[in-house]
C-alpha cells in the first residue's frame, strides 16, 4: 500500500474567550486541499501520487561537483510535473551553470576540463525534469502517445551499443517500450556536447510485467515503430545525466540513474 504524503504546511488559529480566558473556537488552514490529502492518503503511493516517484539510491561520488549535487537532491524522486514556479527557476539555473561548465572547450590552460566518460552510460534512468526548449519553448519531441498523466514515469536504459525508451500510459501497468540500436556521432571525440545517433526498430504494448516497466514480462503487442532520434549529452555523472533533444525544440531533460 504504501501511501506518500506530500509536505504541507497549516496555519492554525486559537480564539480565546474573553471571559473565560478558555480556547472557543480553532480554525485550520492548509497549504493543500482537504480532498488532495485524503486522495494521498487512501491511495497506494505508486501509481496515483502525482508528485513523487522511486528515489535513486545511487551515492554520490567523491568528485561530484556542489552544483550537480544540488541538482540531484530538488529533482530525486520527483516527477517532471510536480515542480512549481519557484522550483523551476532554480532548478533551470543549475541546469544551465552545470551545462555550462560541462561543455569541453579548446583551451588547454582549463585545469578541470571536462570529457565524456561513456563508461558512466549504461544503466537505467528515470526522467524527473524538463528544461523546455528554445523553440516554442516545447518540451521533448515525442512520436509516440504517451499520455501526460502525472502519475506516469518515463525511463530510458542503455546499454553500450543499445537504447531502450519505456514510457507509461496508465501507472506501471500499461507502458509502451520502444528500442533500437545506439551509436556516437564521432566515435574517436570524448568531448561535451556528445552527439548520439538512436535507430529505432521496433516498439510494443505491454499490460503487466515488471513493476518498473523495465524488463521483459506482461502480454505485449507489437508496434510497427522506427525512426532516427538525436540527441546530445550535455552531462554525465554516477547519478544524474542531463541530455538535450535534437529532433524537436531542443529542450533539456534531467534524468537520475534508478539502476
């Protein structure tokens, strides 16, 4: 079962009677509805808990810099739509510091040049934030219908050579997983923007399977899916890879390693 409640704050008034001297009335007000927290309280915390999802429990390695640290812990456990205003703009400016000090430049006195380590790439990622684009200000080009609920993960898995996109449509009960095979714009270059070239191949419709949608199980349906995707990595690390769409508006997607 497992209910999450999400923060909120109540603000509580006390009205003394004057003659008395003794408490007559009490009035209470949340930052939250009443029906939104009953909603959270009677409902599994998985499926219908809009705002929060699975926590990476990656550690943080010894070089990780303040800023990427930062970033981990607003965006950890979160879901893409659960951030207000506030969030979002600290959230967009350690986006773009980290970024920017992530791309590699052509001077040779930088003393903390940064390179692509491809070997921190495989693995599973879970989407938790995005940057829209300049473009329309869009968010990330999609070819398939992943309906926007807000209790719905998308996730991404990696392997050296292969791609394996899982977006679900009710929970992780339905999901559509969609792969292919994967590959560096330019091989034989380290630097950052790293360009990667996705071939998509195949797609399915699956009901049931494993919780996180991830691996093979459930009743699934082929999908007559294919397509060329590009996408540049604009950072990597041992818990957190910020990725920049190509095919759309350019928007920037936040995704933290679940596995």
């Amino acid at each position: 079962w497992k209910p999450r409640i999400s923060p909120y704050m109540s603000d509580i008034t006390y009205t003394v009677n004057k003659e008395t001297g003794l408490i007559k009335e009490q009035s209470q007000v949340w930052s939250v509805s009443a029906s939104q927290a009953l909603r959270e309280t009677f409902t599994p915390g998985g499926i219908f808990n809009s705002k929060y999802s699975k926590l990476s429990t990656t550690q943080r390695s010894n070089d990780e810099a303040r800023n990427v640290g930062e970033l981990f812990d607003l965006v950890n456990g979160r879901r893409p739509g659960s951030f207000d205003v506030e969030e979002k703009s600290q959230i967009d400016a350690l986006i773009n510091d980290i970024v920017t000090s992530s791309v590699t430049t052509t001077t040779t006195t930088n003393e903390k040049q940064q390179y692509w380590n491809r070997n921190l790439l495989p693995g599973t990622w879970r989407l938790v934030y995005i940057q829209p684009g300049t473009q329309n200000g869009g968010g990330i080009d999609r070819r398939i219908p992943f309906p926007d609920l807000p209790f719905n993960d998308s996730y991404q898995k990696f392997t050296s050579n292969t791609i394996l996109n899982v977006g679900e449509v009710f929970g992780s009960t339905i999901a559509v997983r969609v792969s292919g095979s994967l590959k560096e714009g330019n091989e034989e270059s380290l630097t950052i923007p790293k360009r990667f070239i996705a071939n998509i191949n195949g797609g399915e419709f699956c009901v049931g399977g494993a919780s996180d949608t991830i691996q093979e199980g459930g009743l699934c349906v082929p999908l007559p899916i294919s397509g060329e995707g590009l996408f540049d990595g604009v950072y990597l690390g041992e818990r957190l890879r910020i990725g920049q769409n190509l095919n759309g508006t350019g928007a920037r997607v936040v995704q933290v390693r679940i596995a």
